[in-house]
C-alpha cells in the first residue's frame, strides 16, 4: 500500500473508508498496518524519521525542542532532517551529504534503482556500516564495526498494535558489545558523554521526555507489554485508539485523486513488475540465506509470470530468461503460475546474484519519500540458446 508514489494517498483513503464504515474507536476494527520487519513500528516511535523526535513530538516546535535541549545540553536544528532515500538523491547529485552510518540497513541491495545507489555509495567521503554479516551494502565501507543480534539484546520491540514488548538476550553479544553500547561509546569519542549502564536507563529517559510513554518502564512490561499512549505509571495502557472520541472533533475525511504509477507500460516494456518478500526469507536475505532449510525451500530467485503472458513469449516453466527495465537487467527463472495476473510479473529482493532492485524505480511518494517499489515497466527476453 504505501510502496507506490501514491502511498501516502493510499493510507488516507484506508482511513476515510474505515471511518466511512465506522471501523474505528471500536475494539477488533480500524487500519492494522502488518510490519514488514519486526520493529518498525518501534523505530518510528523512538524518533528515527526525520521530522520527529520521540513519541511523535515535531521538531519544528520550539517547546518541544527546547525540553530535549535541555535534556541532552545541546542544541538541535530547528528544521527537520532527511529521509532515507532523501541521503541518497543528495549522494547522488553530489549535494552535501559526505558520510553515512549504516546500522542494520543492505542499502546496496534493498534500495530502488541499485545501479544508482552504488555509485552515491562509492562517492561518499567515509561510510561507516554497523553489521551482523557481510552484506552488498559492506562491500562499501571504510569502516564495519560489528552489531548484535536481536538474541544478544535486551531492549524492547514495538509491533503494529502498539504493544511495547521487552526483549531478553539468550546470550551475551558475541562481538563483546550490545549495540547502544557501540552507540555510547561513538559518541563519547566525538565529545558527548552518552553514558547509560543498562537498556532500562534508556527507557526512563524515553518515558520522562514523551508523554504517550510517561508510564512506560522496563518492570511494567514483563509479560504481556503495554499499548502506548501510556501516559502515567498507574495507566493501563491504551488498547483501542479514538475510544469514544477522535483526536480531533469527529474525525476529519481527506480527500484524495486518483494518480497512475510513475511508470506505466508501453511496447517497449509491457510489463508490470511489482516486488515483494518470500514467506520463508526476510528483507535482503543476509540471515535466511545462511539457513539450510530455508534455502532447501526457496533456493533462488524466479519471476513469476501468468500462463497466458508467458505462451505469448514463448516462455517455459523453469527457463532462464533477461528482465530489463529502463534502469538495469537481470537473468533469473521464470515460474509461470496462476498467482500472476496478466500483465503482472513478481519478483523479491532476497538474493544477491539476482538484484531485483537494479530494475525497479527510484520515483518517491512527494509526502512520505517511499520509493515506488510495487510498480515498474519491463520486458521479458529470452535468451538464444
């Protein structure tokens, strides 16, 4: 839904058909929006967008920023930062942006139009990546420092139901520091005594600074969590959001017009490609492709096209076929399946010697900056034997 130049259109219209219908304030009702990774949700909570800090609190108020001024005896930019996928339009254009710290992103393999990407990462200055494994995106660094997995963290995950979840480590971080730790000790070296002893210590501060969290602590979440907003130490937590009430009167509806994709097909690329993830692999495959039971059941990379599209091209089940776009190509199997509509091809982006993404478009939703993944034009080949 949100993958599309129209994302942010298409999650207003989600909302205003959910109101339309009564679906929201209501227990099991309203827009559940299904994570693509475990802890997005999380990260938005804790500040990592741009125009936010913590708890959604906007940085172009100048109360608000005054409080994490205080807080933190610095002081902080009154404009919001850049997106994502923002750094790399600067990368690319060579404006401003010299350095990046990467930590837990495969930039170099998950982000639209890669061939673009690769160059932004070979005209920085000085790349830092913080990693687990070897990655398309480390093959890049200057510096890999090495990064904890979730197994080797204690901390807190946030899924889409708002529920703040503790998470307990298994063992102790192999690369000898948890990830915070890392963090800290980075900072110091540039000059800010970030010092904390445990994750529970970070936590405070969140709840002390952001009111939808006040009532938020480490003991508090043990087993079940807690729904945010939170906002004292004896609130239960909020299950429902709009109980009763809207934020805001009742309700507002926001209208939005109908936009194509950014890149419709044509004859030279009469295809529609839309990307996506395997059940079995997770994002850029850096983890699950080291499973031998996953890779027994998703080995490699197909694009699965129609019955009908491919007796038009003359493509057989299990061929090896070119896929261009007007940005790069790749060779992969073809999987003819009736889960394709006509027209319709699909591939993931989980494997390292098929790039889907050297295909897809860099064009941004103008509001959220999320690239068009879901939607671009290609052409099929065979390859003369």
């Amino acid at each position: 839904m949100t993958e599309h130049v129209t994302g942010t259109a298409n999650v207003i219209s989600l909302g205003n058909l959910a109101m339309l219908t009564g679906n929201v304030g209501r227990r099991s009702t309203g827009v559940m929006p299904l994570r693509g990774q475990n802890n997005v949700q999380g990260a938005c909570d804790m500040g990592a967008l741009p125009n936010n800090y913590v708890g959604y609190q906007p940085v172009t108020d100048a109360k608000i920023r005054s409080k994490f001024e205080d807080a933190w005896k610095v002081r902080l930019p009154a404009n919001p930062g850049l997106t994502s996928t923002e750094m790399m339009e600067r990368l690319a254009e060579a404006r401003g942006v010299r350095g990046l710290y990467i930590l837990g992103e495969d930039v170099a393999q998950t982000e639209p139009d890669t061939n673009r990407v690769r160059s932004s990462m070979e005209a920085l200055e000085f790349l830092v990546v913080q990693e687990i494994f070897p990655t398309e995106t480390t093959k890049y660094a200057d510096v890999i420092l090495p990064a904890a997995s979730f197994a080797e963290c204690d901390g807190t995950f946030t899924n889409g139901e708002r529920r703040i979840q503790r998470v307990n480590r298994a063992i102790p971080p192999l690369c000898g520091l948890a990830n915070w730790e890392t963090i800290c000790l980075i900072a110091r070296k540039m000059g800010y005594p970030m010092s904390y002893s445990h994750p529970s210590e970070i936590m405070e501060e969140i709840s002390s600074l952001a009111p939808i969290f006040a009532g938020v602590s480490f003991e508090r979440l043990d087993p079940r969590g807690l729904q945010w907003p939170c906002p004292s130490i004896d609130h239960p937590g909020t299950e429902t959001m709009h109980l009763g009430c809207f934020s805001r009167g009742l309700g507002k509806f926001n209208g939005a017009e109908h936009s194509p994709p950014a890149e419709e097909p044509d004859p030279d690329y009469p295809l529609i490609l839309t990307t996506g993830r395997r059940r079995e692999h997770y994002n850029c495959g850096s983890m699950t492709r080291r499973s031998k039971g996953i890779m027994w059941i998703w080995p490699e990379e197909t694009i699965e096209i129609s019955p009908a599209d491919a007796g038009e091209l003359g493509i057989e089940d299990g061929e090896t076929v070119l896929v261009r776009s007007r940005r790069g190509e790749v060779r992969t199997k073809a999987r003819v399946t009736d889960k394709s509509s006509r027209g319709v091809a699909f591939m993931s982006f989980h494997y390292q010697d098929v790039l889907t993404n050297l295909l897809t478009n860099a064009a941004l939703d103008p509001q959220a900056k999320t690239p068009e993944y879901k939607a671009c034009a290609i052409r099929i080949e065979k390859i003369p034997s």
